[in-house]
C-alpha cells in the first residue's frame, strides 16, 4: 500500500471538547442520551427556545440552564409559550444530562470548536493528511465517539459545495465499531444517515463503515455503500449461520462459493468488490491484504505530544474559551430580578440635595427665561426612522441577525 502521507494527528489531546451544544444538535444529542422518541422531539423544542432567545449553548452547563431556568417558577410562562413540552419530560432531560455530565461527559464540549476544514488540509508536499481522532476521556462512553463522528460528517454535508463525480475524494470517512452508531438509534435518526450517505458522495467524500457483520448496518444504509471489503465470518451459532446466508445473498454475481469462501478466508485475506467506472459492482475477488506497516499499539504519549506539537493548526486548539453564554446570561437575569425583588421597586427622591439646600436657606432667585427655538418639521424619512415600530423592528431583525442559526437533517448547526 502507498504511504498514506504526512504523520497521522490526533487533534485536540487534552483539550476540552471539540464541538458546541449549539453545533451538536438535538438529534444527535438525544442520541448519546438515550432519550425515546417523545423525549428527543421536547429537546428538539428546547433548542428552538434558545436559538429563538439568542442563548447560545456552548458546553453542558449552558443546556442544564436552560432547562433549569424552564422547570422554574420564573420560566414558567416560557415553558407554556413553547407549547409541547411539559415539565415532567423537561424534568427527565435534566436529569439524564446530570448523569451525563457527572460520567465525565462535559469535557467534551466546548470551544475552540473544531473547524472540519482542517481534515481536507493536505501537507507541503501535496499529499493528504490521515487525521486520527479519538477521546480517551470518553473511553466508557462509545457512542458519544461515534455519534461525534456522525457530527463530523453532517458537518461536511452542511458545508462543503456540490462537486459530482470526482476522480478522487476530497476526505474519505472511516467509522470503526459502526455498530455503536445505530445501536437503540431511532428511526428519524437512521433516516438522517441514510441520507448523508446517499447525498455526501456528490460532495466529494467517500465512507466506510467498519464493523463485525454486515448485520450490524442497518439495510437502509448498507445499500448506499458501493465499495465492499469482507473479512472472514464464521458461523458458530444458528443465527451466525442466517447471518451468513444473508451475507452472500447480497454480493454480485460469482463463480465463488462464497459462503465456504467466507468461513475460510484467513489472517490478512477478504474478499472484495468496488464501484467500476460505469457505476456498477466489480466481481468479488478473493484477495489478500497487505499488512500495515505501522505499530499496532497506542501511540507513546510523549511522541504523540511532539506529534501534536508540530502540527500547523496546534496553536489554534491551544487554548480553552469559556465566552458569555446561556448560563451567563440566565444567571445575570435571575440576580437581576433577585436584586429587583429585594429593593422592593423604591424610587429615588425626584429632587436634588443642592437643590433643597438652597430653598432652605432662602435664597430667591429669578427663574430664568428659556428660549425655545422654532420647531423644524422632520422629513417624511425622518418620521420612519424615529417612529417606534421602525424602531422596534430593527431591534428585532438586529438581534435575529445576531443569532442566525441554520440546521442541517440532523439538527446540527454553525452560526454563521
């Protein structure tokens, strides 16, 4: 095999999250929660009420705030205007996305956000880059991996322009342990994919789901995939043995006995079938693979901080952004309104104490004579401008602008 290119990178070592709560999404959110149906359209509503608010959701505390802030006596009313989402099922998030949290979960979220862009990079030599992305704080937590990958490439599919048929991808996508991804997904969750996988290939991006069986990718999905590599499968049990018969049912035509062929391919060798030039299956071919020429084993942390430290885009997850968001806001608001209520709404005195000072010491003194000068009529574009609806309107399309935030099939969004 050729060499792959420069050395691999592993972005982002000991760097709080790569992505916002904002950027995520409620889909994929629910997703790593484990939220039904029901649960997952609610935080989907709960996103609609912050991006609507112009609260942004950058890590785990800014959701937990808002939520909170809903279930209190002071949001109640916010609660009610979103319509749709009762206070028992808000209750329910928030208490999934505090065991979520306190599992380790928050340090992967945050900002610097992690821009895709940098996986199309190529070195000085014009060669590809192979990124390797993994989060060993999370290592309990699989399908958080995951579905961040699924993150990654929606990402993509939000922004990279129509290409066609290109000669070579500009980024190929590699899922390990795909099952993780559609394990307990729901149906509009497997919708999504099986449409960024069908769709993203115009855009110049090629994917691999790697897993166990082909049983593990659901067949929605599994007919979007042109490219085939299948190691070995063995068929101990009876529901191997169907999975097997499945599997051979779905390959092109051949001359092989695949089904004695699959249960005996050894160490290194597959069986392989790819997208011709016209767009259709090549015929299987029985062939053995090249050894890696790499170490199968983690990486020494000490080199792949060297590693880490020589790559160009170091210096711009260096360091950690804790910027004003919803939890600053809403914490603000509440002192505020805490402030208010214990003041009582006492008004200042209207006069002054120089004032009242000289009328106590008797001083008269002649009021003087004010000169107004002529009124000058506005303009009629002057009578918009200054008019309160005119006003109020820009206020609002102002902060729309401000906050204008796109999603994508799977929610996921960037503010533009």
């Amino acid at each position: 095999m050729p060499d792959p290119g420069p050395v691999a990178r592993r972005p982002r070592q000991g760097l709080p999250g790569p992505g916002e709560i904002t950027s995520f999404g409620p889909t994929l959110l629910s997703k790593v929660l484990g939220l039904n149906d029901t649960q997952e359209s609610s935080l989907g509503l709960v996103f609609h009420y912050a991006d609507s608010k112009g609260l942004d959701l950058i890590d785990l505390k800014d959701l937990r705030a808002v939520i909170t802030y809903l279930t209190s006596d002071e949001g109640k009313a916010e609660l009610k205007s979103i319509g749709g989402l009762s206070s028992q099922t808000a209750g329910v998030i928030l208490r999934e996305l505090v065991t979520f949290e306190n599992e380790g979960a928050s340090v992967f979220f945050g900002e610097p956000e992690f821009d895709t862009n940098d996986l199309l990079t190529v070195g000085s030599d014009g060669r590809g880059i192979v990124s390797v992305l993994e989060l060993p704080a999370v290592q309990d937590r699989p399908k958080l991996f995951s579905t961040f990958l699924m993150w990654l490439l929606a990402d993509l599919f939000h922004d990279l322009p129509e290409v066609g048929d290109v000669d070579k991808p500009k980024l190929v996508f590699f899922f390990d342990e795909a099952h993780l991804l559609f394990d307990d997904a729901s149906k509009d969750f497997l919708d999504s994919i099986e449409q960024t996988v069908r769709l993203i290939r115009s855009k110049g991006v090629g994917v691999f789901f790697v897993t166990q069986s082909p049983k593990d990718v659901p067949a929605g999905v599994l007919a979007q995939l042109g490219n085939r590599v299948q190691h070995a499968l063995r068929a101990f049990t009876p529901d191997d043995a169907k999975a097997l018969k499945a599997a051979v049912s779905t390959y092109p035509k051949t001359d092989y006995d695949l089904q004695a062929l699959l249960t005996s391919l050894g160490t290194g060798e597959a069986v392989v079938t790819v997208l011709s030039d016209r767009g259709v299956p090549t015929p299987v071919a029985w062939t053995r693979m090249r050894a890696p020429q790499s170490l199968m084993a983690p990486t020494p942390d000490a080199q792949l901080d060297q590693i880490i430290a020589t790559q160009p885009i170091a210096a711009k997850y260096a360091a950690a952004v804790d910027r004003e968001s919803a939890y600053e806001k809403l914490t603000a608001q509440q002192a505020a309104a805490a402030q208010a209520s214990a003041q009582g709404g006492a008004q200042p005195p209207a006069g002054g104490t120089d004032g009242g000072l000289a009328a106590g010491a008797g001083v008269e003194a002649e009021a003087p004579i004010e000169v107004k000068a002529p009124k000058e009529e506005p303009g009629i574009v002057s009578q918009v401008m200054g008019s309160a609806a005119f006003r109020s309107m820009m206020r609002s399309a102002g902060t729309q602008i401000g906050r204008e935030i796109t999603r994508s099939i799977f929610g996921t969004a960037r503010r533009r």
